[in-house]
C-alpha cells in the first residue's frame, strides 16, 4: 500500500513543501514517483518520517538526523537515551514545582505571624535539585576560576542558546560515534577537525590548557554519568573521544 505526498502531509502534519524538501537532502525520498509526477510513500517510508519526526522533537537537525538513520548506529538506542533523558528532567521539574508548592503553602500559613510556620522536614525545601556530577565537580575544585567563568557563560544564555548549545553536543557525539563505528582512528585529521569543534565550543566557557583538557576527557571515562550517557550512543564511545581529545591536546596544546 502506498501513500500520496498530500496523504503523508495530512496524516503527518508536516507539509507537502517540507516533504519535497526531504527528498531533495536525501532525507526522505519517496518509494517511487508516478506518471502524473507525484509522490508516492509506503510503510516503511512512514516509519522512517516518524523516526525524523520524533529526533526533531528532541532537538536534532537534519543534517544529524540524517547521519543517524544512514548510520550503523542502534537507532532505537539513541532514541532510547533522549527519551530516558526526557523523562528524568520531567520528573525532576515535577519535583521541584512540588518543592515551591509546599514552600509557598508554608509561607502563606505564615503571614500575619511573628515567625514562619515550623518545617517539619527541612531537607523537603532542597527535593528536586540537581547535585553536581563527579566531573563537574572535579573541574570546580581543580580549575576554580574556569569553573566560575563557565558558570557565568551559561547563566548569560538564554534559553534558545541553550537549546541551541545541547543539540549541538548531541550531534557532535553522534559525529564521533559514526567514525568509531567505522573503525577510524583518533588520529585522523577527519576525528581531529571535530575535536578541534568541541575545543572550540568548550572555550566559549573558558580555555583549557593541555592537561586541563585531557583531564575533561579522562572524566568522560571516570564519571558514570558522563560514561553511560556517550556509551548509550554508542559502546565504547567515552574512551574514543577521551583517546581522541588526547592526541588533540598532545599536538595542539602542548
């Protein structure tokens, strides 16, 4: 059974222009084109438009959505970590609304009181907040002034450069995963030119030296957190891109 280009707009929502446009990147062609010059797409065409469609939502350009489906890359696992990832930071803002909910109840009972409304469980006023990671840790007490002029970078973004900032991350994990799965060495200059763009991207919230940055690579590997999160891409991906930001430090920072 095949599908119209306008069926696949209507079902879809996504319209007829932005479907062309796939076939024209490479992203989404048709099954096959009739004679009166449409569109036609099968099941699998469709599944392969709502996997798009669902990377889209999760903040994933084209050019990366496409790396993933052309890949050798578990597509259902990468899907997998930004669901997991969704859900934890739903869970956790539901937390925290709890958190100020009961706040503001204990507050409002307060009013017209000498004193504020007796916490039964002080602890409750900190549920939902985020502890820092080993590695995140590790850099502010090793790099104190680094950490403080990151921290001060990212509280002047806002939240389109944020989002911008993590999707970025993303794709370019996925970009390392892609030339690990091919067996491509840390070496190459191909490896090396996209170590150079996470250099570059880490230096908007300061500049490592070289042994601060094999250091940030190193906690890829020793943190858990940091580890499960490149090696749900792709196993084995935090020592890749720890080996990779080595040689990069080696020749280009030291």
């Amino acid at each position: 059974m095949a599908w119209s280009i306008a069926e696949v707009a209507r079902m879809s929502k996504v319209t007829s222009r932005a479907l062309r446009h796939y076939d024209e990147i490479g992203l989404l062609p048709p099954a096959w084109i009739g004679s009166n010059g449409h569109r036609y797409y099968e099941e699998a065409d469709l599944l392969r438009l709502q996997q798009i469609l669902l990377m889209r939502e999760l903040g994933l350009g084209l050019r990366e959505i496409q790396a993933v489906l052309d890949s050798q890359l578990d597509q259902v696992a990468v899907l997998r970590e930004h669901r997991e990832r969704l859900l934890a930071e739903r869970d956790r803002l539901e937390t925290l609304a709890r958190t100020v909910g009961r706040t503001i109840a204990e507050l409002e009972e307060g009013k017209g009181k000498d004193h504020m409304t007796k916490i039964n469980k002080p602890e409750n006023l900190f549920e939902g907040f985020q502890a820092p990671s080993e590695a995140e840790a590790e850099v502010r007490e090793r790099w104190p002034q680094a950490w403080e002029q990151s921290r001060q970078a990212v509280e002047a973004m806002n939240s389109e450069d944020m989002e911008s900032w993590q999707r970025e991350v993303t794709a370019q994990m996925i970009r390392m995963a892609e030339f690990m799965v091919a067996g491509t060495p840390v070496s190459d200059p191909a490896v090396q030119a996209e170590v150079d763009a996470n250099y570059q991207a880490i230096c908007r919230f300061w500049t490592p030296t070289a042994v601060a940055y094999k250091g940030v690579g190193q906690t890829y590997v020793d943190d858990p957190q940091m580890r499960a999160n490149f090696d749900k891409i792709a196993e084995g991906l935090a020592v890749y891109q720890r080996d990779a930001m080595t040689v990069y430090a080696d020749a280009r920072l030291s």
